[in-house]
C-alpha cells in the first residue's frame, strides 16, 4: 500500500485515489462508478490536453509513477469486478496484453495489485524491444518479475502473440493495455497480432478491459484504426475523454469508467 500525500487527497476531496482505498476490491462495476461519480461528471478532455495535465501534475510535485500507481489500481478493481460479474474470477488466469509505453506500465501495476488480491496473471509485453520504454513503465515491469502468481513473458513477434492465444478461451478476462492513445493507419506487428488475440477471446466469451481506450481508439476524434480492440468495459482516468464519447468509439468501447488518479485541478489549466 503506497503513502497517501497532501497533493492527491486535496485533489480529490474525501474519495480516495486509487491506490490508498481499501475498499475498491468490495465493489461491482455500478459500485465504482458510483465511487468515482465526481471524475465521471468532470467536462471530457482531448488526448492532448490529458497528456498536458498530466505533465503540470509532475511539475506540481505528483510524481508519474505515482499516476501510473493510480492508474494501474483503478485497473486491477475494474478488472476485478468485471470478472467477478461474468463469474470467472477463479476459472482461469487474466492475460494482461501490455505495450512498452505508459499504458504498458498501468497494466503492469495492474498485475501486481490484481496478483496481490489471489489471481493468476499472464502478463505479455508485446513490443519489439525486451523492456518497456519508460522508466515509470520498466520500473512496474522489473517488480512483476519477484511476485509469485505472475509469468511475465516477451512477445516481439507475430508467432509468439500467436502461441500466447493457444488457449485464451480459458482465461478469466484480457486487459489491453497495449496502447493508451489512437494511431493513423494500419497497426504494425506485434501490437495488431496482440489485437487479434484480445478480439479472438472475446468471441469465446472472455471479457476485455480496455485500459484508456481500446487500442486503435483516437482519444481525442473517436476514429479508429484497423484493427481495433471490441471491449466490454473500458477504464480512462481523470477525465472523461472527448474520443470516447464519438458513436464510433463507443460501439468499441463498452462500458466507459472514470477514475481519479490524483491530478490536481490546477493541473487542468494550461
């Protein structure tokens, strides 16, 4: 359990971030969302103008790997009781598909919280390079590798996303958390195979989380790239985003969540 401080309890008012509610794991999907009315009320926000709160969070004294702590909690409940809701939350392991970025880095706190509450994790960095990208992201990446109940394996390839979906219909759910922004164009491998597999589960009836957005979701015009992640439920953070509330996007999204993550309201202004 991380150290509660001044700058994420005042920017939140007495809901507590993520990280430091003890509660969130007791809670259903109606239950979160209830939790976190206040973010989920908020005026959306463009891909760009997240990116840009979030950096004046840092400068404000909020560190990233702190966001990405909330991020990666809010995840694990959500993930949780979306399990929970479908009654798989014991049958099989959750397969978390990660990116090398920052949206890698939420699914791999996501991981280690969903780890710590008695889950059986998979977690595949599909990405070309053997470690993520960041610092926050390769961080989170390098505790996974200490914490039994976790396997964390490398997809550089298209045949090894291939050889991870053997089996996928056996897992509890898929979080994708491949990519937290939209791409133009065509998806490039391994990312697109790692897609595929996340469509293909759930057509057997594994339910996806999407973390941000599904993967090929533009967060800021709601277009979508090809392929594109079909989700059940989707958690952004912060803010609702203005993508997401398009028609397009939210045939792909599912159920949409909005949970804090400590950024201060004067984070908000440019």
């Amino acid at each position: 359990m991380s150290i509660p401080d001044r700058s994420v309890r005042s920017s939140v008012g007495r809901v507590p971030v993520p990280a430091d509610d003890p509660t969130l794991f007791e809670l259903d999907l109606d239950g979160l969302a209830a939790r976190w009315a206040e973010a989920m009320a908020r005026a959306p926000m463009t891909a760009e103008e997240m990116t840009g709160a979030d950096a004046r969070a840092q400068r404000l004294g909020v560190p990233g790997i702190r966001l990405m702590e909330q991020a990666g909690s809010a995840v694990a409940a959500v993930a949780h009781a979306l399990a929970v809701a479908n009654g798989r939350w014991e049958i099989g392991p959750i397969l978390v598909l990660c990116g090398p970025g920052n949206n890698g880095g939420d699914g791999f706190v996501a991981a280690r919280r969903l780890a710590a509450a008695g889950a059986r994790v998979a977690v595949a960095l599909v990405a070309t390079s053997p470690r993520p990208g960041t610092p926050d992201a390769a961080r989170n990446w390098d505790r996974l590798g200490r914490l039994p109940g976790v396997e964390r394996v490398h997809v550089p390839v298209a045949r090894d996303a291939a050889l991870l979906g053997h089996g996928v219909e056996r897992a509890a759910i898929v979080i994708d958390a491949l990519l937290g922004t939209g791409v133009r164009g065509l998806l490039r491998e391994p990312v697109r195979s790692a897609v595929d597999l996340a469509n293909r589960a759930r057509a057997t009836g594994v339910p996806v989380l999407a973390v941000d957005c599904p993967t090929a979701v533009d967060l800021t015009s709601g277009e979508l790239s090809d392929p594109v992640v079909r989700a059940d439920v989707t958690i952004t953070f912060h803010r609702p985003k203005a993508g997401l509330l398009t028609r397009r996007a939210a045939a792909v999204a599912g159920r949409v969540l909005v949970a804090p993550i400590g950024i201060p309201p004067g984070a908000d202004r440019a």
